[in-house]
C-alpha cells in the first residue's frame, strides 16, 4: 500500500488545518486540546449528532464518501483519524493527494485480529496461542489444538467485549459460531493473568518518540471502567520496548494505544488501537501534555510535549448515564468530563479524571467517587 513519506514539520507560524475522520468524543478531545493551540478543524461524520461537529466544520457523510474525502484532502493541511474501523481504501485514497496519519498499514494490521497477532510475533512480542476460524468444523479443530478455557472473536470490528464468545465445553460450540454470524473469527487461549495494562506511545513526523507511564485496566461487561496510573510501574520497560518495535517497525505517526496481560514472566499483548485511547484520557489532567496534544503535535511535525505524570491519576468511565454533578465536583483532585452523547444504556456518555499528590490519596478520592457514581 501506499504511504506519503514524511512531512516537513507544519508552519508555527500559520494555524494549521486538521482534518479528522470520525466526529464523536475522541474528535471533540482533539479538537479542544488543538483549539488552545490555534488550530482549526474539519471532521467527516455521518452522524448529524456527532460531539465533535460543534467545534469545527461538519461534513456529514459516510467515512467512503469520495466526493467528502477530496473536500476533507483539499481543505485541510494534514488528516488524522478518530478511530479505527474506516475503510483502508479510504485513507489510502487521502494518502495519494494529502498526508494522513495513521496510514493505511497501521489500519490495516489493527484491523484484523490474526493480521495483528502474526506482526506482533514478527516484532518479538509475545502473544496468547491463536488459531484462525472461518466455520463451526474449523472452530472444533481449532479448540482442539487452544483447549478450554478460550474465546472466540470476530476477526474484525468487535470493541467493548462485543462479537466475542467464551468457550468452556464442547457444548458452548454451536452458539458461539453462531453468535460470530459465519464471519471469519479468531479463537484465542483464555490466560490466566494477574491484571490488564496498556500503553500510551506516541511517534512524530519527526521520528522524534515519548511514552506515557502504564495504566492498569480493570473492565466491566467487557468495557473499561477503570485505569489506575503509578509512577515506576515494574512492566513499564518491557512496555515501551514493545511500542517502540511496533511504532518503528509501521513507521506509525501519532499517538498508538497497546494493552497487554500481564503474566507471570512479562506481558501478552492483546491488542494495539491506532488512535487516541480511552486508557489514555487521565493524561488530560494528569500528565504534563495530554495524549490528544501530543497526537496533534506528533502529525504536525512539532515536538512533543512531556509525557510526565503528575503524581498519582485513576481515569472512570461513566457508562450509560452522567451522575449529579455536584456531588462529584465537590470532590478533591476530581475532573469531569461530559461528552455531550445522548443517554443509552452500555454507552461511554464520559469520564472523571482523578488527580492526587499520593497513592492513598488517589485511592480514597476513587473510592469515594465510586461509591457517588453508584449512589442512587
């Protein structure tokens, strides 16, 4: 595939123009962490409530459109992406006339859950046994060579514990197939970890590289609930190396988001999300420059900012409903984040960011906040 070599660093002269593919809340984040550096952005969405089309131009149009691209390619100065599920031939189709980070490569591998796991192992990261699945017979052999405990995943598409299936006995065969809809999928050996973790790692035109300290993930019903950041995590090192390899070896662009399981004897990766991050938005108020800044900075060609903590930072999602403000708020260290979605059960309507001088600190203000949050 094609992909634009890298671009000479954007004037800091004159506002840059950025346009974004995707409109919701990861949009919005950058679009109001770009605005306090004078920058101006159009966004591709099709949805007419989409949370970002307030801060910027709105072409309302589906992520393919051609006739949106070349409008998006013409206005803008350099194209970035919301998220990950647009069509590859759309941003290769961008790469022929503007620059556009991340490429076509990176989209492609995070795309498909085998492609992913295979340039994971040919990068030297470790990941959990696999196999590749495309009918209900392939499905027993491949349970055959994972064994029980696994899960079945859709090769693509699914986020948020969605188009996956846990197998426990032969028994749990017939449905989880059915539950994938004769789509291609992905059988994967269930591990038995001590926690999640995840990375933040950003790479610029420049090549120039900054990583985030690590978060510690604890998900609910398959959605991220909680990330929990320390200073000197011990799987900080074997994570950085592993994001330095992937970032280098896609010559990727931006801000890149890998999870792993930590395992007795290092970490599994489980995926990688090429994009700004939900296990990143504590760096909003408790980093030194916030991930969406510094994706900003890193497809400008700028330098990029300081990826120090400030002390001690949690990160919780609010799902399905935005609780009373006022009790949250008059909380210590607590920062709301509202990003202005329509209440629908199972849906991220925002996230409170938690900033403390301690680690006991950050844990009772957490604690505290939860027991609000889940207040009736």
């Amino acid at each position: 595939m094609h992909e634009p070599a890298p671009k000479p660093p954007t004037s800091d002269v004159t506002p840059a123009h950025i346009g974004i593919i995707g409109a919701g809340q990861l949009g919005q984040m950058l679009a109001l962490a770009g605005i306090a550096l004078g920058l101006r952005f159009t966004f591709l969405d099709p949805s007419a409530q989409a949370p970002a089309g307030r801060l910027g131009r709105h072409i309302q149009a589906e992520y393919d459109d051609e006739r949106a691209l070349e409008q998006l390619t013409v206005e803008c100065d350099v194209i970035t992406l919301e998220f990950e599920n647009i069509p590859v031939s759309a941003v290769t189709s961008v790469s022929h006339h503007n620059a556009i980070y991340p490429g076509a490569r990176a989209l492609a591998v995070a795309q498909d859950r085998i492609t992913e796991k295979q340039y994971f192992e040919s990068q030297g990261i470790a990941v959990a046994p696999y196999a590749a699945v495309d009918s209900l017979e392939s499905l027993g052999t491949a349970v055959e060579k994972i064994g029980y405990p696994a899960i079945l995943k859709t090769r693509r598409l699914g986020y948020d514990g969605k188009g996956q299936a846990v197998l426990r006995t032969p028994a749990d065969l017939p449905a989880a197939w059915a539950q994938m809809h004769e789509q291609p999928a992905i059988l994967e050996q269930m591990i038995a970890f001590t926690r999640e973790v995840s990375i933040i790692a950003v790479r610029s035109t420049q090549g120039e590289l900054a990583f985030y300290p690590v978060g510690e993930n604890r998900h609910v019903g398959g959605i991220l609930h909680r990330t929990d950041i320390h200073p000197d995590d011990p799987a900080q090192a074997q994570a950085e190396s592993s994001a330095r390899r992937v970032l280098i070896g896609l010559d990727y662009v931006g801000v890149l988001a890998i999870e792993f399981f930590e395992v007795e004897g290092g970490l599994i990766a489980n995926e990688m999300a090429p994009r700004v991050h939900n296990s990143g938005h504590w760096t909003q108020n408790g980093a030194a420059t916030s991930q969406f800044e510094n994706h900003l900075r890193a497809i400008l060609g700028w330098p990029l900012g300081s990826t120090t903590g400030k002390g001690h930072s949690a990160m919780l999602n609010l799902i399905g409903q935005i609780p009373p403000r006022r009790p949250i708020l008059a909380l210590p260290g607590v920062h709301l984040h509202d990003y202005g979605k329509e209440a629908r059960a199972g849906r991220k309507l925002g996230h409170i960011n938690i900033v403390a001088d301690t680690l006991n600190a950050c844990r009772v203000h957490t604690a505290e906040l939860e027991r609000v949050i889940a207040a009736p």
